[in-house]
C-alpha cells in the first residue's frame, strides 16, 4: 500500500511541478507526518526537493512557457477572448503574465485609448504597435522561463497607478488558498495588483480549480470575475455565486 502511495506521490509532484504539504495532505488525505515520512523516501532517491512550504519536482520542475502554451491552446485563446469585452477606454488596466492573459491583446478593442501594465513580455510584443495602447511595464529583472519581468521596482511604480481591471493568472485556483503561483519574484507583483485593481477578474481554463501551489497572491473571494472554459468543478461554481462573483464559461468556436 506504502510503495503504490508513494510513486502517486511522485507522479503527483512531478506533474504539478511545485505544490505544498498542506495540499499533499489534503488530496491524498493523509497526515502532515505521514508525508514528511514520504517525502523524505523521496528526497533521498533525489526525485524532489524541499521548497518552503512543499517540496519542488526535480524531475519536471516548471513547464517551459512555450510549452505550456500548445497545452489547451484553444480553451485559452476563447478564454481570452470572452475576457476583451470586459475592456472599455480611457482605463488603466494590469494583464498578468501567462499563456492565458499574453492572447488578451490579440482581441481589445482597436479604437479606444487604453494604458496596460503588465509584466508580460509576449503582452509587450503585442500591444508595442497599437496607436491607440499606451504600455507601462513593471519590473526591472527578465525571467525567461515566464517570459515576465520580475523585481521590487515594480512595487514601487505599482503604488503610483490606479488600476480600473485587472486580468490575472493562477498556476492554482483553491477555495482554502485562493489564487496561487509557485514563483516568489512574481508573487509579490500579484498581490500587489490584487490589491490595488478595483476589478479583479481571474483567467483560469478549468483544470486549474481544485490545484494550489505555494504562494497565495489573492483570496478567492476577492475576485469579482472569473472567466474559464466548460466543466469548472460544482463546488467552485457554488462557491462563485454564493460569495457574488461573476463565472463566465469561453465556449471554444
């Protein structure tokens, strides 16, 4: 029983990439001990390593971004799409970084004047030529791995904005951790905008809900959309409408 818990433990890990004990606990509904005990087999056969909080896949580790983003290709682009009509002029909006939020671009609207915050590179390439876009960009250090720039001048300039919407991504959308990522560098600017936005809208297909990683950057219940593809699990849907936020569902064309 041990020795079949323990490769699901590490094709769970490995297929999350980064992912805490709390959540090891809570989907193989174990105890924290009980995982120490596992995850310690599974440091000495060097398969992982302990991250503060979790343990991080040294098998896998984070999915290259471009990679990432043949997975689900056209669920994100609908997605994306669904979220350009919440978009109206003259408003400062923060596009998060992600194989999500980086097709919003492709579908805002062409005639009204806009400025974008974003720490997106792929959101840069896109909107640089646009007449009618004004960009700001956040962070002074580029992580290749989410093409996103990263660090703490971004917090500073984040104080001077007035955020009309923000459209933020989530490697994992929990009900008891809220919106996560596994990246400290980009959590930081997360929370920040959660914060900051007066709207916060969530772009997350459904296979996001049920998942958390490491860092919690917003509650939950302080979004006020959330746009997602068809077949978001019933508890989360309830959730949405009893806590009065939006839920959306992108029908793929």
């Amino acid at each position: 029983m041990r020795e079949r818990r323990l490769q699901e433990l590490e094709d769970y890990i490995h297929s999350l990439g980064t992912i805490s004990l709390d959540e090891l606990c809570e989907h193989f509904r174990v105890s924290k001990n009980t995982i120490r005990r596992d995850i310690q087999v599974l440091l000495e056969k060097g398969t992982v390593q302990k991250v503060y909080g979790g343990v991080t896949s040294l098998s896998q580790g984070l999915i290259p971004f471009e990679n990432r983003d043949t997975t689900n290709k056209s669920v994100k682009r609908a997605i994306a799409q669904r979220a350009a009509e919440f978009v109206e002029g003259n408003e400062l909006i923060f596009i998060d970084s992600g194989t999500t939020t980086r097709n919003l671009v492709e579908y805002l609207p062409r005639t009204a004047k806009l400025t974008i915050l974003t720490t997106s590179l792929d959101v840069i390439n896109a909107a640089s030529h646009l007449d009618n876009i004004s960009l700001l960009v956040l962070g002074n250090m580029y992580k290749r791995d989410t093409k996103s720039f990263v660090g703490s001048d971004g917090l500073l300039l984040l104080d001077k904005y007035n955020i009309n919407k923000a459209f933020m991504a989530a490697t994992g959308v929990s009900i008891t951790s809220g919106l996560t990522n596994s990246d400290v560098l980009e959590y930081e600017i997360k929370k920040r905008v959660a914060e900051k936005a007066n709207q916060l809208i969530l772009l997350a297909d459904a296979s996001k809900f049920g998942r958390s990683t490491l860092l919690t950057y917003s509650p939950l219940d302080k979004v006020d959309a959330v746009i997602t593809s068809p077949g978001i699990p019933m508890e989360y849907a309830t959730y949405c409408e009893e806590h009065g936020i939006a839920v959306h569902i992108a029908e793929e064309e």
